[in-house]
C-alpha cells in the first residue's frame, strides 16, 4: 500500500506548473541558480533541468542556459508556442554552448513530445551508454537519441527548428529511431507529420546509430506493407512532412546512415557534409524513402566505411516519387557514388546531374529492385587506383524485379581500372569514356579520348577542391554533348548552361568556343505516374483475356496494367457465364489471394463467379460460388478480397455467373493476385526448431527468401503442408535451397494424409546437392499421384556443415500423368523458295499443351514433286510449283499447314525498239513488257531508268529533249518470289543539218519561233551551213521572237555542229 502511494504522489507533483505571463525569458545556471528564483533574470535563473521539464512555457517564451554549464538528464520543457511566437531554447554568456548529457535511465538527452513552434538552437548534447554497439535492435543500449521529437497521435505539428547544436557521443541500438537528432511521426489512428521543420548547422560526431533522421509510421499507399520491426504498428495513411529542408550540417562516424529522411513532401537537403558514416553497420551515407519531391544538392559525402550492402555516398530509397539529385560530391566512400532501391512499390522520376564522384569504391552506381525511369547526366566519375576495380554499375536482386528507363547522357567516365557495366534496364549515349572497361559499346555517340581535365584525382576533402575536374580549352567533351531541357541552368562550378553546343561533365567550360551550329533535338526528361498496386501484385506478369465483348475504348488489358484509374468494360447486355483469363505463360506461380477492384460496383460489378485454374489438362475449381456484395458507386476504390488454398497455376480465371448492370454492363478496374504468407502461416509447419526465417519462406513464391533450422536438431524431422479440408492431386516435389552442399536436405521420405491415415508416398528419397554458394539449386523428385489433405517431408538426413538445415522453397505440383493434345500451330504458315534462298528450311511444329504427354507429329506433302519433308519438319524444294506440307499430331489428329512455294524463275522483260531514228527529231519510246509464269510480277518493284534515273513518266518523249550522246534504257522486274532481272537497250542521240532545220520547221510550227522571218532567215542560214551566223540570230531572239526551250535546243545542236 504504501508503494502504490508513494507512486502517485511523484506522479502528481511532477505535473507541469503553468506559466502566467507571456513572451517571458527565462534563465538556467545550474551553479548559480535556484529553483526557487523567478528564472526571470540572470540574477535570479532557475538551476535544474527538473525545474524547467516542469514548467508549460507559453509562446514567445525563451529558455536560455548560461555558457560553459552542464546538465545531467533530459530536458523536456513543455508547452507549445504559436504561429510567428515560436518557444526558443538558447544560450545567455560567454564560453562554450550548454551541455546536456543524457542519462542512462532515459533514453533522449532533449524531447519534445506532441508539441510545436518550438526552436532549439546553440546547445551542446550527448547521451552515452557503456554498452557496446551490435546489429541487435533490441539490445540493453536501448533507442537512445541526442535529440527526440515525436508526435504521438497529434495530426500536424508545426515550427520545429534546431541549429547549432554540437551533439556527440550518441550511443544507440540499430534503428533508425536511434541517433543524434531524430523525428518521428506516429499515426496509428490520427494521420501524423510535421511541417515546417529546419535542421541547419548542426554538428553531430560518434552518433549511433544516424546522424539525422525524419521517419514516420504513417506509410501506406500504392500497397507498402511493411517496415522494420522497430517502427509502431498498426501503419498509418501515407501522410508527409511538408516545408522541411536539413542544411548546413556536418555528420561524423555515424554508425549507419549519415542522414536520412522517410515520409516527406518537398525536403530540401542542401549544403551538408557527411563523413565516415556505416563505421559500425552498413547503410548509406545520405539516402530517403516513401518521400516525393526531394531535392538534394550541394552536400559532400565521404569515406563511408561499411560497403558490404549499402555504404554509397547517396542513395535515392524505396519508393520515392520525384528525386533532384545535383551539384554534390561523392568520394572515397566504401559501396559507390549513387544507390537506387525500390523493394516496395517504385522508385520512379529521379534525376542525378551534375555531380562529381572520385574514386568511390565497390559499385560506382547500384540498381536495386525495379528501379524506373532514372536520368543520370553530367556527371563527371572519377575511378582511380584507390577505388580498388569496382564495377561501374550493378544489379543487387530484389523481388520486386529489374530496374529499366534508366537513361545516361553527358557523363564522364574516367577510370584507371574496374569492372564494367552491368547494363540491365540502361541506355547510354552522348558519353565520354577513357580507361579501364568503361566503354559502353551500344552509345551511338561516344567520345573516347583523354577528356583534359585540369588535373584529374586531385580533390580533396571539401566542395570547392575539384577545379581538377574542370576541362581544358583543347578538351574533346567540349560541344560534344546533347542539350537536355530543363537542365537547372547551371553546372557544378555555377557556371551557366549553355556555353555553345553543351560540354559533357559536370564542368560547362566558360571559355570562348565556335558557334554551337546545327544540333540534334534536345533531350526532355520525362515523368512517369506510379502505379497503383503493390510491387508484389502477380497479375501484371500475366496476359488477360476474355470472352465477352469488350469496349474497344476500356480493352481487358486494363484490369492488369497497375493502374486503377483505367478500367475494362463489357459491351452493353453481357451474356453469362463469361469467363476472365490470366495467363502467365510458361511461369508457374504460388497464389492465394485475389483482390478485385471496382469504382461503380453497385450498377457494374461482378457479384457472382467461380475461380478455375487449368491444372494441365483441364480447369479445376479452386472456389466456387463466390458472392461480392458492393457498397460504392461514387467513382471511388472499392477492393474486395478472396482467399483461397494455396495453389500453383500458370493459367487462373473468372467464371462469371452474375454482375450489377444497372449500367447495362459490367466494369472491372483491377485484378491483383498476391502470395500473401500471413494467409499461409498456418498452411506449413515443422517439427525442427527454426533458426533463421520462418517456415512460411518455403512456400512464398520467393527463392530469395528461405527457412534455416536451428543447429539443435535431430531426425528424423517434418515438415508439413496442410491442405484443409478438400485433397489436392500431388505426384512431384521440389527442394530449393542454397549452399546446398552445406545446408541442404539429402534423405527423406514424402507422406501425405488421405482423410484418415498418413500414408507413405515415396519412401527413401535421396538428393545429392552440388553447389555450396548463393546459386538457387533445385532437386526435384516424382511419384505416382496421390490426393492429400495434407503432404510432409519426413527429414532422415542433411547436410549439416554449419550444424542446420535450410530451404528456400519446397514446391509441390501435379503433373498430370496423360494430357492430352489440344492444338498444334505452325512457326511458318508460308513458306517461299526462291532463287537465292537455300533449297531446304525447317518448320517448327508447337503442340499445346507445352506438358502435353504425347507430343509426336508426322509430316506429310501433297505434292512431292515440288516439295519434300522429313521427319523432323525440314522441307527441301524440288521443282517449281505449290504445295502445302502438313504436321499431324499423333494424339487427336490435330493439323497444322504450311504452304509452299518454288519459284527460281525471273520475270521476263521483253524491250521494244526506243526509237526510229538517232536524230533530235525523233521520238524516245520506252516500250516493254514483262511476264512471269510462277508467282507472277511484284507490280510495285519494277523499276524502269533512263541512265541510271528513274522514269515515272513513260510516255514518249522528243528525242530532242535527251542530251546529244549515248544513252541507256534499263528495265529492273521482280517476281512475288523476290527473284529478280534486268534488262537494258543502249542508244543515241545525234544530230545533223536536216535534222536541225527540221526543228527550226517543228519549232515555228508550234509557236516557239513567232516570226516568219525569223524563221526563214535560220532555215537559209542551215542551208548554207553559216552556223556562227545562226547561232548569233538565235542568240539574238532567244526570248523575244525564240522562245528560251526552243533557243536551249537549237544552240545546243548548232554549237555541236560547229565542234
């Protein structure tokens, strides 16, 4: 009894005592003070800390300690200030800042807790415990923090400013909600941030385990589901902190992550040093997740010392929306320059210019998981020796896939030894390239030559000591780089863009150059919107297809395209039963559950369907008689969910029975499936004690998770699959695990409960692993079918290297024992022979199903004497002619054709005679004709020239309009085979006396000469053969009385005479 008074009497005077006045200064001295002073004077300051965490200040109050004092315990004053009357914490006097030095019975040195419009500023913190630092997040140490903001539940938290302060010695366990100054938003309930939150000019050494840090439990969107284990649960609406920006900071041996920001809109991150970060546990110097819009630039990150996973200078997290990364400096630090992750859903829109790396080690860029639509451009990476070989850029595997629209332009890479590129997802082109493997041979326009830097490898520790990376006047990057929209308008040096034609590098040399002349389009960087579902939404790996009448204007692409705001709709007046197919192709997948999605369920939705997936040999019923009751028609999401066992398939489908059509239709937005292993987590289970992982990891769909027992085992040992209450065929099981040779299983027999009894499916199993690294093995094993309620592996034997057992994945399927055939398709459904093709090809035969038991085709001609086939499909032509070759299956006769042709022939081409007479004065005819009997002529591949120039007019022509000489008349045919001919006929065009007096004649007939006199004059001049005097009299006339055409022709003719 007494206990339990005494509590409640602490309890009750350390309540806060409220302040009257307002825009009060108060002052602590903890030699010279008293708690029982006013505090309101520096003759009168309080003393303790106890004294201030129990006053609610008011706002516009200040709170200053004096110089040169320290304090043992936390401070946590209360209270709130408002708008434009912040509450300020400061130091009065001469000397060193304040100090606050936590208390190993607290966990942060200075708090603050649900409150705002505060500032805190000129402090000198640390917070120290005698424990030693492990990868333990729940070790004794405990989330200490220099200093903790936290907003519990109280929605939006505004003002929050700390600069100044000198924070050291923070020791931490391994999470991000330990470390020298930390906000956290919880919201559970009440969606939670802060806004309005300056980090500026802080110095923080020896933090464990983050230097700064901005997280949040409030994450979900776009399906994020999970965090580390440390962060509150129940997750909260993805809500941000908005009017956040961290500068001016220096941040020495962290022991992760340097600084770190999660759940933001709009930070800003600017003019910040990190260095020596991960010194005890990997992570990356600078780096932000969940967050949209970050801007980072003008920060200095070096010397990370851990680069076993992470441990870049920068790196752009899961699941940002919009990164501006620019005008920073990266070296020496242990895992590279840029790291990109996406493990939840997309990390899309980043850009990383205009930035400098020298001699970063490891992997210089890293791509984690599905990276999108990345532009990396002017920057300038140095690797020299120091760097140790990295690769330039890499692939670290997430389940989420792939990284791909990563596009670099305007770089520099300058090397003095690594490994190359990992090239997935990426295109270069308009970089420059010198040393080691760094050439990327698919950039259309590289340059290669030595980039004449000023003085490559010289920076040092500092933003302004790379004037080494600054080019030369004779440099080759110069002008040698595309123009890329909305570029900043600066470079790394601040020098503006452009100087002429665009210089590769983060340097735009500032030099006179020539003008940048014609330029190809410039580059526009590009957004993408992010998806709507999960990461882990199987659907999209799938084509989707039905059998009712689509709109063409919402196709049934859409109901797996990741996007919600597109939808697939029927035409008006649907007939059911209808089915919806996803087809995976030669995947096969592990699922669950299946999540329809649609924004006017109650006039479109489907209400009523059975879910089948095609087991090989036909379609088995998974559910059946599902019934969705829809509660929405405003246009808004509406997900329902269906469960179901645990099943493999590589084909899955809707068969719809019934839907709400008061619009006349059906609509679906989305169609998700998922592996969700908290709806498994009962399904499998095991008698060894678990080591590492959880059972669950051997059935969810991911090789790259796995289960380990604990070295305390014996066998034999079960692990079991439980199928509920309706049997599932099983004839085949395989194990996947890596290190096999150290960890695998090797002896076991397979059982399976029948209702009543377990029976043994397969006794003394025995596997022999072969590979003893991170490679995914399989061995698989088969049996006659059974139908099990439930299937266990009974464990007899492993290898046990390390003492345990692991797996990765056991996968059970059935195999049907006969499928039958349903249909064979043909690879080529024509196929043509001709006269410079080979005289024999191959046909490809496909027969569906690809497990189909019987397989075997035969091959047949109708017409040997055109064309022959073997038993393998290899076609030989042997005359002329048509035939079709046939494959018949042997199960179910099913046929597929090809048709044949032979064709070796070219077209003929006939040419009739081009002109009667040599002279001008006759007539140019282009008379031929061209036939083939086989395929018959191409139309629109003949070809007729004269002299090597198409004609595509071929009527007759006056010889006089040729030029006087030799000519030759070409026709070029081509037959539907592509055999091809050419023929051609050689003439010329001559003139003489006569022939020229009979186009003066023509000429004046026509009424190109218009004066009779004229006209006799030239005729009488002919006949005398005075050329020079009728080259004169047309020369005269040409234009007036001679038309120009008619003088061209007569002066060419008559200066040929006279020659």
């Amino acid at each position: 009894m007494t206990l339990i008074f005494s509590m409640v009497c602490s309890f009750f005077t350390a309540l806060p005592q409220a302040v009257m006045a307002s825009g009060t200064t108060y002052y602590v001295d903890r030699t010279g003070g008293d708690d029982q002073n006013s505090g309101t004077s520096q003759d009168s300051a309080w003393k303790s800390l106890d004294k201030v965490n129990a006053t609610t200040f008011s706002p516009g109050d200040k709170i200053l300690f004096k110089a040169g004092e320290s304090w043992n315990g936390r401070l946590w004053p209360k209270g709130s200030g408002e708008e434009g009357s912040p509450i300020i914490i400061d130091k009065y006097g001469e000397g060193s800042k304040p100090l606050i030095a936590g208390v190993t019975s607290e966990l942060e040195a200075v708090f603050l807790k649900n409150q705002q419009y505060w500032e805190i500023n000129n402090l000198e913190v640390t917070n120290r415990s005698p424990l030693p630092f492990d990868r333990d997040w729940q070790n004794p140490r405990g989330q200490r923090r220099g200093v903790y903001i936290l907003n519990e539940e109280a929605g939006l938290l505004h003002h929050i400013h700390i600069k100044n302060l000198n924070i050291h010695d923070v020791d931490g366990s391994y999470t991000t909600r330990s470390g020298g100054i930390i906000f956290d938003s919880v919201g559970s309930t009440t969606p939670s941030a802060f806004d309005d939150v300056l980090i500026d000019g802080n110095m923080l050494t020896d933090v464990d385990a983050y230097g700064i840090y901005i997280g949040s439990n409030c994450i979900l969107r776009y399906g994020m589901g999970d965090l580390w284990p440390w962060v509150p649960k129940p997750y909260g609406l993805w809500t941000p902190s908005t009017h956040v920006t961290i500068s001016n900071n220096t941040v020495l041996r962290a022991a992760t992550g340097g600084i770190a920001w999660n759940v933001t809109d709009g930070a800003v991150v600017e003019h910040n040093t990190v260095g020596q970060a991960t010194y005890l546990a990997t992570n990356a110097s600078i780096w932000w997740a969940y967050s949209d819009n970050n801007l980072v630039q003008f920060n200095e990150s070096f010397a990370s010392v851990n680069g076993a996973e992470d441990g870049h200078g920068f790196d752009v997290d899961a699941g940002n929306i919009g990164s501006l990364v620019q005008y920073n400096y990266s070296h020496d630090n242990a895992g590279g320059f840029m790291l990109f992750v996406n493990d939840t859903y997309d990390t899309i829109n980043t850009v990383v210019r205009y930035n400098i790396s020298q001699n970063d080690r490891k992997s210089i860029f890293r791509y984690s998981g599905s990276i999108d639509n990345v532009y990396n451009y002017n920057n300038t990476v140095y690797v020299g020796k120091s760097s140790g070989n990295p690769v330039m850029s890499d692939y670290f595997t997430k389940a989420s896939g792939a990284p791909r629209n990563i596009k670099n332009f305007n770089n520099v890479y300058y090397s003095l030894g690594d490994k190359g590129w990992d090239m997935r997802g990426q295109t270069f082109d308009y970089n420059a390239y010198y040393g080691g493997k760094t050439l990327v041979q698919a950039d259309a326009h590289p340059v290669t030559g030595d980039p004449k830097f000023a003085n490559p490898g010289s920076g040092a520790d500092g933003m302004d000591t790379v004037d080494g990376y600054k080019l030369l006047a004779d440099s080759p990057l110069i002008g040698a780089g595309i123009r890329i929209n909305e570029n900043g308008d600066r470079d790394y040096f601040g020098n503006p863009l452009y100087n002429g034609a665009p210089d590769i590098g983060a340097h735009e040399y500032e030099g006179s150059v020539p003008p940048a002349g014609s330029m190809p389009d410039p580059i526009d960087v590009d957004q993408i919107r992010p998806v709507s579902t999960p990461v882990d939404d199987l659907a999209p790996q799938a084509v989707a297809s039905t059998t009712f009448r689509s709109l063409s204007s919402q196709p049934i692409g859409n109901i797996n395209d990741k996007f919600y705001d597109t939808a697939w709709s029927t035409e008006a007046s649907p007939s059911f039963p209808g089915y919806i197919t996803l087809d995976f192709g030669d995947q096969t997948i592990s699922a669950n559950q299946l999540k329809i999605n649609t924004r006017s369920g109650q006039q479109s939705g489907i209400t009523d369907f059975d879910l089948e997936y095609d087991n090989g040999s036909g379609w088995v019923p998974i559910r059946t008689h599902i019934h969705l009751s829809w509660d929405r028609s405003d246009g808004s999401n509406e997900i329902k969910s269906v469960e179901f066992p645990l099943t493999r398939f590589s084909k899955i489908r809707l068969k719809v029975h019934e839907g709400n059509a008061e619009s006349g239709r059906i609509t679906l937005n989305e169609l998700e499936i998922y592996n969700n292993p908290d709806l498994s987590k009962d399904m499998v289970t095991t008698s060894f004690p678990t080591g590492a992982g959880t059972i669950t990891n051997i059935i969810d769909n991911n090789l790259n998770s796995a289960w380990g027992s604990d070295v305390n085992l014996t066998f034999p040992g079960y692990i079991t699959l439980d199928y509920g209450h309706d049997p599932v065929p099983v004839n085949k099981v395989t194990l996947v695990t890596f290190f096999g040779v150290g960890q695998g299983i090797t002896k076991f027999d397979v059982e399976y409960y029948d209702g009543s009894r377990w029976m043994t499916a397969l006794p003394d199993a025995s596997v022999e692993w072969k590979l003893n690294d991170s490679t995914k093995e399989s061995q698989t094993v088969t049996f006659p079918t059974v139908h099990a309620y439930k299937l266990r592996l009974k464990v007899n034997d492993g290898n046990r290297v390390w003492g345990n057992i692991a797996l990765n994945e056991l996968i059970v399927e059935y195999t049907p024992e006969n499928v039958p055939v349903t249909s064979i398709s043909m690879d080529r459904p024509e196929l043509l022979f001709n006269a410079a093709s080979d005289r024999s090809a191959a046909l490809l035969a496909t027969v569906t199903p690809d497990n189909a038991t019987n397989k075997k085709v035969t091959w047949s001609t109708d017409d040997g004497r055109v064309a022959e086939v073997d038993a393998e499909g290899r076609v030989k032509a042997v005359g002329e002619g048509k035939a079709v070759i046939t494959a018949t299956t042997e199960d179910g006769s099913f046929q597929a054709a090809s048709q044949i042709t032979v064709d070796w022939t070219a077209p003929e081409i006939m040419l009739g005679p081009v002109a009667a007479t040599e002279l001008t004065t006759g007539v140019f005819q282009p008379r031929f004709e061209i036939s083939d009997e086989g395929t018959g002529v191409d139309n629109a591949k003949t070809e007729v020239l004269l002299d090597g120039k198409v004609l595509t007019d071929l009527s007759d022509m006056p010889m006089y309009e040729l030029a006087l000489g030799a000519h030759t008349f070409t026709v070029k045919a081509s037959d539907l085979a592509g055999n091809a001919s050419a023929k051609s006929v050689d003439f010329e065009v001559k003139t003489s006396y006569a022939a020229l007096e009979e186009l003066v004649q023509r000429f004046a007939e026509v009424g190109w000469i218009n004066n009779k006199g004229i006209t006799n004059s030239l005729l009488k001049k002919l006949q005398q053969q005075n050329v020079n005097s009728f080259i004169h009299e047309i020369s005269a006339q040409k234009g007036n009385h001679v038309s120009i055409d008619a003088a061209k022709y007569l002066l060419r003719d008559a200066e040929s005479l006279l020659h």
